[in-house]
C-alpha cells in the first residue's frame, strides 16, 4: 500500500519545498542561534564541548537527552537556512514514512490518508519551521525498528541499540513502549524481547533523571497545573479523539493488542504535557498519533458510508489545502519577514527597543547594529517609561504584546515587513 502511493509523498514534499524556497525564511528565534553557536564550538574541540553539555543539559536543567549535539551538528553545519529548512523537510516527512510503514507490517494503515492527517493537524507546521525539533528522530528509529523485526536474519544487538536510543532521543520517546510491548505479546520472538530490553533500560535511565534529579526542568505534578493543561484545546480535542477510538475498537469488536497499544501510547504522551507546560512545538507529537488513528478508524467506515478511498483522499486533500493556507502560510509568512526584521536592525539605528522574546534579545543583540539594543520584557507595563519607545510586535510571538497600551498614547508603525507579521512600533504618550 505504501509502495503503491509514494508519489503523493514525493508530490507534497515538492508543493512544501517549492514553498520554503519561494520564501526564503531565515534562521528562527528559537534554537538557531544557538545552535549555530553549538557548531562552533564543537569545531574548536568537540569531545570537551560535547561531554561539558552533556553534563550541564543532564545534571543541571534535569535533559537527558545524550544524542542532542549531534542532531544539532547535523542539521546545523551547512550554516546555510535554506539548507537546513529543506534537510529538516526530508527528515520529517522521512520519519512519518518509517513510523507508518512500521506500524502497518501489524495494522492496516493508508499511508496517503496517514500522511493527509499527519500535515492537516496544524502544530506539524511546528517541526517544520523548527529543524531543532528533535522527537522527529525518535519516531523516525522507532520505525526502524519495527520494520527489522522477525526478519530472517537476525539483528538482534542492532535493534538492542536502536530500541535503547528512542527514549535517550528525548523523553517523549518513551510511550512507544506500549506498542513495543504488545507487538512482543503477539510475536513473542527473541528481536521483540531485544527490543523491549533496550526500550526499558532507556526509560530507566529517563526515569531517574526525571525523577530524582533535582534540576531546572522537572515534573510539575500540582493538581492545578495538571487541570489547566488538560484544559487546553488542542488537549480537549486529542483527549476526545482518542476516547473515541478507544470506543471505536470496543464497538467494532477489535480487542487488537497492538491497536490497543496506539490509543495508550497517545495518551501517555498526553500524560506527560499535562505534567510539564503546553507549548506549541510541543503538540507537533500528537501528529504522529492521529495520524494512526483517523487512518484506522475511517477505514472502518469506507463500506458503511459508501466513503471510496479516492473519495476519502479527495477530502482529505481540500482539507489540507485549507490547513496549509490557514496554518502554515502565516508560519512561512512571518519567518519570512523575520529576514526583513534582522536586516532593519543591522543597517538602522533605533537605540533601545522592546520585544517580548527573551532568546531574540540575547541573540539578536550579537548581529544587529551595535547602537541598537533589545530589551526583553514581558508585557508593556515593565518598561519605565512608554514615552518615545521602540517596540517590536509578533504575531506568533506574545501576540497581545503592544496591545494593553494606556489611553494617553499611541503607536506609529515606523517598519512594516512585507508580509505585516511583525512591525517595529514607535510609542509617544501625553
């Protein structure tokens, strides 16, 4: 089935690289920079480098994440944006592939309606405008795995390994044990049991580093931190999805293990959102899930609704088209003007000026012209003095920043970028 619809793939990837190209975003606000700084200093002497990060990112912020330098290396080292945007589109769309086409050697999957799903949810935009991302590369193993297993030749130590490295890729990772455990209880083979061994001592070692380190991030198990976060919508909605395919296979009689195991596997990674904070790269995971899950269930539903796979297709795809000119157009659109934003800065003088993105100041403040300086604040209210002020607006980044002014001033945009997705705004008050 995968074989047979390669080229929707093949023609999606083309629609999304034609997309990026045409819009030539620049690095982003989040990791890049950093990242970028990451590279050069592992050029200088990368063991000393990689084993004092190791140790900082583990012991100090509580991350026990071994392989992050090296994704960052190499996905980073060509220094060039476009590069790396594409590179992180094949990645992504590579990962989806593998972790279908594992999936489906023990449930029916439709790969096009899979990867429809998989794009249409809006927060995939997420791992595409943020090559850091790094739970792609979790799933991405992961199928591999599944697709090594039972195989005539054995490779037992490999799968070992690779089982070992999911959950050490970031914590995330670690729910796929579910669908490892009930893949073990169907086959019972000596690769399933490799497998379940090196997922276990890698969610051991999560574990404790989780749990009984004290350090920056750390469970955040309150009662009312866990009820806000379910609380989000994007969690009602994935919550009542998969609610739904749990009703779904007790309905249609489908005690499947392995099924069974997929529903689990999304709720644990619920489980583990509610229990830290909800940002949105982070919802990029649930993707992977529903796009398991809606496959399953409307193919069910072909013959009851008279729904044709072309039919199903077809919607799926006017579905999509509305996602991306919703969802990932206004995403492209604003890294875009971000190019626009770096380079004001750096050939024009504001002097101090305000903007809400902690990162952004300590980053941007290194390239940009010496005689401007950012400030990060919260909110409008922390600056001393509106009066003859700079500030920088974003729409996808504190997006009511600006917008709670007092009465006795007004704003004058002094830069427009070409797409109107951030300004540069002039603040006199009376």
């Amino acid at each position: 089935m995968i074989n047979k619809y390669k080229y929707y793939a093949a023609s999606l990837v083309a629609i999304y690289s034609a997309l990026i190209i045409y819009y030539q975003p620049p690095f982003g606000l989040m990791d890049d920079f950093k990242n970028i700084e990451h590279i050069q200093n592992l050029n200088q002497d990368f063991f000393g480098y990689y084993m004092a990060y190791f140790y900082e990112r583990t012991f100090e912020k509580g991350l026990l994440q071994p392989f992050y330098l090296l994704q960052m290396y190499f996905q980073y080292f060509s220094n060039s944006p476009i590069f790396v945007y594409l590179q992180n589109l094949l990645i992504v769309f590579s990962s989806h592939y593998l972790f279908v086409k594992g999936i489906s050697k023990y449930v029916k999957i439709n790969y096009v309606i899979s990867l429809l799903v998989f794009l249409i949810f809006p927060f995939t935009n997420d791992l595409f405008v943020h090559p850091s991302l790094q739970e792609k590369y979790a799933f991405l193993i992961f199928g591999t795995v599944l697709l090594m297993l039972n195989k005539k030749k054995k490779y037992n130590v490999i799968i070992f390994i690779l089982s070992l490295i999911v959950p050490l890729i970031k914590l995330q990772g670690t729910v796929l044990i579910f669908i490892i455990l009930s893949i073990h209880y169907r086959s019972r083979t000596i690769d399933t049991l490799f497998a379940t061994l090196g997922f276990l001592l890698g969610i051991g070692l999560q574990t404790y580093i989780t749990f009984f380190i004290e350090a920056e991030y750390r469970i955040r198990n309150s009662f009312e931190n866990i009820l806000s976060n379910l609380q989000h919508p994007v969690n009602l909605f994935y919550l009542l999805i998969i609610f739904y395919f749990i009703f779904f296979l007790f309905k249609e009689n489908e005690i499947d293990f392995i099924k069974f195991s997929i529903a689990v596997s999304s709720l644990a990674i619920l489980f583990i959102y509610i229990n830290f904070y909800i940002l949105g790269y982070l919802l990029s995971t649930y993707a992977f899930f529903l796009s398991l899950i809606i496959p399953i269930i409307t193919n069910k539903y072909e013959t009851k609704f008279n729904l044709s796979e072309s039919k199903q297709i077809s919607i799926f795809i006017l579905v999509l088209i509305f996602s991306i000119f919703q969802f990932f157009m206004p995403r492209i659109q604003r890294w875009s003007d971000l190019s626009e934003l770096y380079s004001q800065l750096e050939n024009y003088e504001y002097g101090s000026i305000y903007f809400c993105s902690e990162e952004a100041t300590i980053y941007l403040n290194k390239i940009i012209n010496p005689n401007n300086n950012l400030i990060f604040v919260n909110n409008v209210s922390e600056i001393p003095s509106l009066n003859n002020q700079y500030l920088i607006t974003d729409e996808f980044q504190c997006e009511s920043f600006g917008k709670d002014l007092p009465p006795t001033c007004i704003e004058k945009s002094v830069f427009k970028t070409r797409f109107s997705k951030i300004l540069i705004k002039k603040i006199s008050c009376t």
